[in-house]
C-alpha cells in the first residue's frame, strides 16, 4: 500500500504548490523557480552530498538521462507552473495538470510500449472527466467555446516535462541515490536557472525580497514540493510504473479547491463534489486493475551509496 500513501502526500504537496504559487505571483516566474530550488539545495547539502559523491561515476555514465530528468522534472516543469499562475487561476494550473497522465499514457505506450489492459484506460478518462467537471463547475461544454489566455498555453510546457519526466524516471531513477540525486539535479538547476533571472531582472524588475510571505513560501515550496513530494514520486513510480502514478494527479484539482475554501473562503458547490467522485472512482479502477494483474515480485539491488 505504500506507493498510494506516498502519491497522496505528493498531491497534497503538490497542491501546496500551486496555492503557494498563486499567493506570490507578484514575484516572477523564474525568480520563484530560483529561490525555490536555491532553498531546495541548501536543505539537500547534508543528506544527499556523500552520497551523491560515492555514486559520481554513475552520475558521468548516465549524464543524458540525468539531464533529462533535471530540466524536465526539476528546472522547468515548475517554473511554466510559475508562469501560467502570472495569467490564469490556480483552479485552471490544477485542471490542465490533469491532462499529465493522459500524455504520460500515450507517451508509454508509444516509446516504452507499456501495455494498459481496457479498464485503465476507463479509470484514466473517467478521472480525467471528474477533475475538468470539478474545475469547470459542472459546464463541461464551455470548456471548449471558452478562449485560452497565456497562462493556459504555458501550462502545456508544463504537461509535456512531468510526462517526459515520468517516463525517464521508470527507466533510470533507480540507479542512482535517492537524495544524491536529488542534490544533484537541484543544483544543476539552480545554475540553469541564474543566467534566466539574471534576465528577468535586467529587462523586468529586480523584486522586493523584503516581505515574510516570500521567504515562508520559498522555505514550504523548497522543502515540501521540491524535495519530499519528489522522494516519494519517485518510490511511487518505481513500484507502479509512470501512467498509473501519474493517475493520481487526477485528484490536484480537489485538493486544490479544498484548499481554497480553507485558505481563500472559496465555497464547495454539488459539481465540484460531483466531479470529485469521479475522480476518485477513475484512480480506484486504474489501481485495482493494476492489483489483480499478476506480476513477478521485484528484486532490488541495494547501492552501496544508498
């Protein structure tokens, strides 16, 4: 059961992000990303340094799968998550983030030729349809006469990256430590990143860093989102494979309007309530297709660096 209990934090955390987000979108995108992962870094130095040092002869040999993984998952899967909240609602990000799975799905199939029996396709569109129903209010036709302002657009940089992530994930995150890997792909962001908000200060405005809010959302988004949510993404998709963790995702727009009735004073309409259990329905048939499936047990290797 352990895999679900972790993608259920990760949505949690996930939805944390995107209303941390939201609260300091008067910052830049990509000085929020910055800070984000500078915290991120500076949290991961004493528990991922040694190991990330014991494994360096892995970190060279794999270098491409690990850029892959660093530019999509941790460097700008967030910062297009940071844009869009410039131009469009927080209930809009979590929505369109539910397109992931879908895209991961079709991605698998394509390039990694992952086989989906019929009833996980069924749980994937019938919490695809729960979470577009929850966000949309119930008005699902005016989903497609509505008009897609910037912030929507940049949301599709944001699909493409986790679902890419996700992918390479299944195939190469095991080989490497867990938090050393996670050091070392927070920092190489954190140097990709600084010559884009060197930019974003030169031609924008340097920001007021000064204020509470943004050192308390820097150090949740750094620790929680950033490290955490990604440990457990990670075990999680080790055990279930990349579309059926990535169903999970399915429930952000929930969790995020519960958020925002707690936070913002938002209220919960019979839709959104509606749409919530059919998200819950789709996940509870992707991952009970995957139960009855009969695998072979896995056998890990244990790492001498972990």
């Amino acid at each position: 059961m352990y895999p679900y209990i972790f993608m259920i934090f990760v949505v949690l955390f996930y939805a944390g992000n995107i209303l941390t987000g939201k609260a300091i979108n008067d910052l830049p995108p990509f000085t929020i990303a910055f800070f984000r992962l500078l915290v991120a870094f500076i949290f991961l130095f004493p528990i991922g340094m040694r190991s990330a040092w014991k494994a360096r002869k892995t970190f060279r040999e794999y270098k491409g799968p690990l850029l892959m993984m660093t530019l999509t998952g941790v460097t700008f899967f967030n910062t297009f998550i940071y844009g869009a909240l410039q131009f469009t609602t927080a209930s809009n990000v979590s929505v369109l983030e539910t397109v992931i799975p879908v895209v991961t799905v079709v991605l698998s199939a394509l390039f990694v030729k992952e086989k989906l029996p019929l009833i996980k396709w069924v749980g994937v569109m019938l919490s695809f349809l729960g979470a577009v129903w929850v966000v949309m209010d119930g008005r699902l036709l005016e989903l497609f006469s509505s008009s897609w302002n910037v912030g929507d657009v940049i949301m599709i940089g944001a699909i493409m990256c986790w679902a890419v992530y996700s992918i390479v994930v299944k195939q190469f995150m095991h080989l490497f430590p867990a938090y050393g890997v996670l050091f070392v792909m927070t920092g190489l962001s954190v140097l990709i990143l600084l010559p884009f908000v060197a930019i974003e200060w030169t031609f924008g405005r340097v920001p007021s860093l000064d204020e509470g809010k943004y050192w308390m959302g820097f150090l949740y988004l750094g620790v929680f989102p950033s490290v955490i949510a990604l440990v457990f993404y990670n075990r999680a998709v080790e055990r279930l494979g990349a579309s059926q963790a990535s169903v999970f995702l399915n429930f952000l727009p929930v969790v995020t309007m519960v958020g925002a009735y707690f936070w913002l004073g938002e209220t919960i309409k019979l839709p959104e309530i509606a749409g919530a259990i059919l998200v819950i329905v789709g996940v509870i048939l992707t991952t009970r297709a995957g139960a009855r499936k009969k695998r072979k047990p896995l056998i890990y290797e244990t790492n001498s660096y972990n």
